[in-house]
C-alpha cells in the first residue's frame, strides 16, 4: 500500500485548506502549476503517515503484550523499557511532523495570492579606518607549568 492509499491524522486538515482529497492533492502536485506549499505539505504528510504507523506498531506491541489474557510470567520489564524508548522516539517524529505541517500551513499564502517579489538586501561596504588601533603589547613568553 502506497503512501497516498494511507490516512494520517491530518489528513482533514490538509483536505480543507487546499479544497480537495488527499489523492487529489498528490496529482496535483505533479502538475507543472503545483505550489510550494502543496509539494512541501505533501511531503511532510509523507513523513507523518511513517511515523504514525510506527506509534500505532510500538502500541499495538504494547497493548499486546500487556492483555489480559497474557501469561504474567510471559511479561518482560525490559522489553517494555525497550517498547517505552521506541514510543518516545516515533512521538517525538510525529509530533515534529505535525509542528512543521502546521507552520507550513499558518505562513503560506492565501490560495490564488501571487508571492511577492524577491527581498533585496543592501550591500554591506567595508570602509578602512583613518589609524589602525596598535596592537597591546604582549606580555611575554608562556612559562610551562611544573608537576
């Protein structure tokens, strides 16, 4: 199953602001009229539709080894310490995807907004001074320490 055949939780989201389905959304950024924002959305989804699966493999993980109908001896403290590190790691990704996301989102342009002209900055000029500032003098040979 492809990337664009998966939902991620923000799937809605991206739906509303660019008017149309994910698989849409994905021909449309083929297309030669494709904006920035809609290549960079999709890609961050990309990355969130992985991250998410790996949250919901390491809790599934977990929940299965924590069911009821489990053995206790079958339980393993490190395992789940192992399980609790790989938890942490795919919601730290996820959580960094969706930051991403959402700041791609509040800061690009309205649909249909032209962007606008490319900021020009001022050259910086290297002027030289009248009177170079002497050097201090130097205080005089590093003795070396003794044990």
């Amino acid at each position: 199953m492809s990337v664009i055949e998966k939902t991620s939780t923000q799937d809605g989201r991206l739906e509303q602001v660019f008017g149309a389905p994910v698989r849409e959304l994905y021909a449309q950024a083929t297309g030669p009229e494709a904006s920035a924002a809609l290549v960079r959305a999709l890609e961050l989804r990309s990355f969130l539709v992985v991250a998410e699966e790996q949250v919901a493999r390491v809790r599934d993980r977990v929940h299965e080894a924590t069911a009821a109908h489990r053995d206790m001896d079958e339980l393993s403290a490190d395992d789940l310490r192992f399980d609790a590190q790989w938890l942490e790691a795919a919601l730290a990704g996820r959580d960094g995807y969706v930051a991403a996301l959402d700041q791609l989102l509040r800061t690009m342009p309205e649909p249909g907004q032209r962007p606008g002209l490319p900021v020009q900055f001022a050259q910086m000029k290297i002027t030289a001074v009248a009177s170079p500032v002497p050097a201090p003098p130097r205080a005089g040979p590093v003795r070396a320490r003794r044990p």
